[in-house]
C-alpha cells in the first residue's frame, strides 16, 4: 500500500477524474502504521479512493500470527509469543477470552470498597489460592468498570473465626489504585460485580488464553471442534492500523475506504496503569485508548461497506479538526471499547478549523462492543454539532447504544443541530445500568431525536439489588440536556421509557411528543436501509 500511496502522489498533482487504488484479496499484515497526509487526498472535486477489488474482500491486519505450538496438557498448547504485551488474541477469526474466573458470562460480588484503606473488600472464599500479583480485578462499576492491576492482598480476619466470613483486602497497584479512590463517579458500591483476570491458572475452559510477558510464550486451552494442525492464532501488535491526519491549515481533503476489513489491534497502556473508566469510554485522570481508524484535521473523508471487527481499542476515531466525515455502511464488531468515537480528545472548541461537525454516521450494524472496557459506546460522540447518526443498527452492547454530549452543562458549547434519527436500538446494557439506548448530555439547542425503534432493553442479573435496576431508560436525557425535541420514537419493553435527568443541572426546556406509539411505519423505517446489504 506505500507503493501505491506514492503513485497516487506523483499523478494527484495533475488529477482529472478520480484515482481508485484496488485491493486485491489477501491479508496484508501491517510492517509500519499506514499514514495518510494532505498529500494523499485527492484535488479539487476528484477523490482518492482505497477500494476492494471486485469480488476481493482485502484484510488489513495489525497482527501476526502465532505458530510453533506445543501440547502441554489437558488441552492447552504453549508457542513463542515475541516481546509485544497484547491483551487480545484472536484464533479462527474470533476473540479468544483471556483466562479469567468466573469463567465468561459469570461474575463474583465484593463486599465493600474501603476508601480510608483504598482497598477493595472481597469475601476469602472468592480469592483464588495462588499468586495474584499482575493478575487484574476488573469490576462494575454502575455505568462504567474499573480495571485494576493486583499489587498484594491482605487478610481482614472474621467475626466468627469461620473460614466462610473471612474477608481479603485487594491492594491495586499504582497509579490505577489512587484514580480509582479518587474518582467520585461512577459508584463504589457494596456488592458490585466483578472477575478475576489474567494468571495461568486462570486458564481452565475452552477458548481461553494467557500471555506469559516474562518468557514471551502464549498459552491456549482449544475449543471444541479445533484442532491444533489448523489453528490460526493472531496476536496485535499495532493499536492503529490506518491514521488520516493534516493540520488544521491544511486539512486531509477527498479520501475514501471502501470494502476493506480491518482487523487485530490491542492498547498496551492497561499493562502499565490499569484501566479507571469515567464514561463512554473515556477513563479518569488518563489518556482514552485509540483506535484502529483514526482521523484529524480530515474534511470530505468516506469511510464505506467496510468490516472492522476483532478490534483491542476503538473501531473508528474521528477525532479534533474533522468535519463532513461520511460513514456509512460498515459492519463493527468484536471491539473492546467504542466503536465510533467522534470528537475525542472531548474539548469544546470556538476556532473553527478545530470543530469537530456535520459527520454522517448512516447505515451501520454495530455488535459486541466494550467487550474489553463495558463502558464503552456503540456510537460516541463528544463537543459536536451538525451530526446525523441515522438508520443504524445496534444490539448486544455491555452499556448505551448512542451516547452524545459532554460537559454536565447547560451552559452554550459546540453542542447544537444534531440528528438521531431511525435507528434500530435493542438487546443493550447487557452488563452495566444507569444508561440509555440513547443517551445525552448537556444544551443542545437544535437536536432531534425522532422515529428511532429501541426495544427489549432489561437490568442484567449481576446489578446489584436495588433502585439501579429500573435506570435503564429508551432516551436518557442527562444533566443539562436542554433545548431538544424527541418526538415519534417507538420504545417497547424498557424498564424507563424517556428519563428527564432532575440532577442539578436538569433536563429542561426539551419538546417531547408523540413517544407512546407503536407505529409500523416507524419500526419498518428505522435500521439498516434495504438497499444495504451487510454481511
């Protein structure tokens, strides 16, 4: 692709149509991030476009394989990993599940978090009996998770001297332990759910697996129906496969991706400090993860009929100095955090060529995001203005679907003019609460919400007992969500149909109409448009 990124720079200069770079079909693995400058982009009204073959489904892959497997028992085979610390592998074109317990869909419940200590409180008999040191404790934590590094544990002693009512203080390591006693939101609650990750012993069910950073070996225990002769196992070692930038006086310009899948990337920085989420991806006091795809100062740019799937950060990042960004029709799945972010790094902004605006998010299925970081978001989207996010699918996601808005404001920001329209929304907050199918924050004068079909949203068993269980709503009209219609959307089986936030600084002075219907039309309409075929 550098060869033809340079043939591309020698003709753009006298471009007089469009010039379209086909790939054919392979995987090609990734030696360097792939970097797109001003000089890229195509002149004038003529595009550069990076396109599939026909009949080519090309692979863009920031992985490399993982061969030389051994049998150590019992299933699990060892090979050499090399010195990259990824925190995904990917085998048969699926994610493996690092080894963990409770193993996958089972959690445990701490008992307390004791803030004068900044210790977590579990009870004994939850504790493995080994070494938890580099193991990590990841917790829910209302509408996000925190994801801590084990430096010690300690024993708490018992009321009764039964072994059953012991209790063990877990230690994180720094700096992910003060971010976490620090933070004041989400919640530390009594009897959060959580898991324990990362430890060979952990390694225990089919489809788990383990790094060994120390001696550079990988561990996996296979899955039913997999034989060894014919794994194919990737381990990432880019956390961007493709960067589009300029600067905000000159702008990558006339850009386009179609029909190219995207696959196999990782974030390291978990293994130095933890993970501390906030919101929607964005963690406390610490840089958010990248992602695979990302864009700055690019105007014009299509990003089209592409796959970006078995992602260890975010799928596509539009981020500071983007404007007229067009994504439509892609499939992204299989992604730890968010799977479109816009507007990250979240700085509300009045210089101009800095806005983040006028982005059309169309005709997307977006699945099985914040598989790594629950808080994270199918579509998210910060200080922005003139966005559509329209005739969107999205279902089997850990938190909110759409999430738009920053700022806990209801004073005036970027934040205006913005469509949610005709989106298909179900099957959501499969793991965290306190969210909304659709969710905003902050004054919006200008933004509509309307005709979009949300169904079958309901509390996961791993909330704790409580009010928490009811805070799932359709349409989440968060602190200083003002200035808004919502009117015409379809919402069945939700505990929380429409939430107006009454926490200073509340929703207000929004229109809300006609959201009690069952209409037809509006569930016929709503989702992927028919002339989109995703596979």
């Amino acid at each position: 692709m550098q060869r033809a990124q340079q043939l591309v720079r020698d003709r753009r200069a006298q471009m007089q149509r469009n010039l379209t770079v086909y790939l054919q079909a392979g995987t090609y693995r990734l030696t360097a991030l792939l970097q797109f400058t001003p000089s890229d982009g195509g002149r004038d009204r003529f595009q550069v476009i990076y396109r599939a073959a026909p009949q080519a489904r090309p692979v863009i892959s920031g992985g490399q394989a993982i061969t030389g497997w051994q049998p150590v028992g019992n299933g699990i085979y060892q090979a050499p990993a090399g010195p990259a610390a990824f925190r995904q592998l990917y085998v048969n074109g699926k994610p493996a599940v690092r080894a963990r317990t409770p193993n996958a869909g089972k959690y445990l419940r701490l008992k307390r978090w004791n803030t004068d200590a900044k210790s977590i409180i579990v009870n004994t008999r939850d504790r493995p009996k080994i070494g938890l040191e580099n193991a990590e404790i990841v917790i829910q934590r209302a509408w996000n998770q925190s994801r801590l590094r084990i430096a010690t544990t300690q024993m708490e002693g018992t009321a009764k001297g039964q072994v059953a009512d012991q209790e063990t203080a877990i230690i994180a390591q720094a700096p992910e332990r003060d971010r976490a006693f620090r933070q004041e939101f989400p919640y530390k609650d009594d009897n959060q759910a959580y898991h324990w990750e990362n430890a060979l012993p952990f390694l225990d069910a089919p489809g788990e697996w383990f790094l060994d950073t120390q001696r550079q070996t990988v561990f996996y225990k296979l899955r039913a129906g997999e034989s060894i002769d014919t794994l194919h196992a990737v381990a990432p070692q880019f956390e961007t496969l493709i960067q589009v930038e300029g600067t905000a006086a000159d702008p990558v310009k006339n850009l386009a991706f179609c029909g190219l899948d995207f696959q196999h990337t990782t974030w390291f920085a978990p293994n130095q400090q933890g993970y501390v989420g906030t919101q929607a991806g964005i963690p406390f006091d610490s840089d958010p993860s990248t992602a695979a795809i990302v864009m700055r100062y690019a105007r014009q740019v299509s990003f089209a009929e592409n796959v970006l799937q078995n992602l260890g950060g975010m799928g596509l990042l539009l981020s500071s100095g983007t404007q007229k960004i067009n994504v439509n029709a892609n499939v992204i799945r299989n992604v730890a955090d968010n799977g479109i972010a816009i507007g990250i790094p979240v700085v509300d902004t009045n210089v101009p060529a800095e806005k983040v605006a006028n982005h059309r998010i169309t005709n997307n299925y977006i699945t099985q995001i914040g598989t790594d970081y629950f808080g994270a978001t199918g579509i998210f989207a910060g200080y922005a203005s003139g966005l559509r996010i329209e005739h969107n699918e999205l279902t089997r996601l850990p938190y909110s679907a759409i999430s738009v808005g920053w700022g806990w404001t209801d004073q005036d920001t970027s934040l205006k003019d913005n469509q949610i329209r005709s989106n298909h929304i179900y099957r959501i907050s499969e793991l965290l609460f306190d969210s909304g199918a659709i969710y905003t924050l902050s004054k919006q004068p200008g933004t509509v919400i309307s005709e979009n079909y949300i169904h079958d949203m309901g509390a996961s068993e791993w909330v704790p007992d409580g009010p928490g269980k009811q805070w799932l709503s359709g349409i989440y009209l968060d602190q200083g969500s003002s200035f808004m219609r919502v009117e015409n959307n379809v919402i069945r089986n939700v505990p929380q149909p429409i939430t107006e936030q009454s926490v200073a600084p509340p929703a207000q002075n929004n229109q809300l109409r006609n959201n009690q219907s069952d209409s037809i039309l509006i569930k016929s309409r709503s989702g992927i448009q028919p002339r989109y075929s995703l596979d």
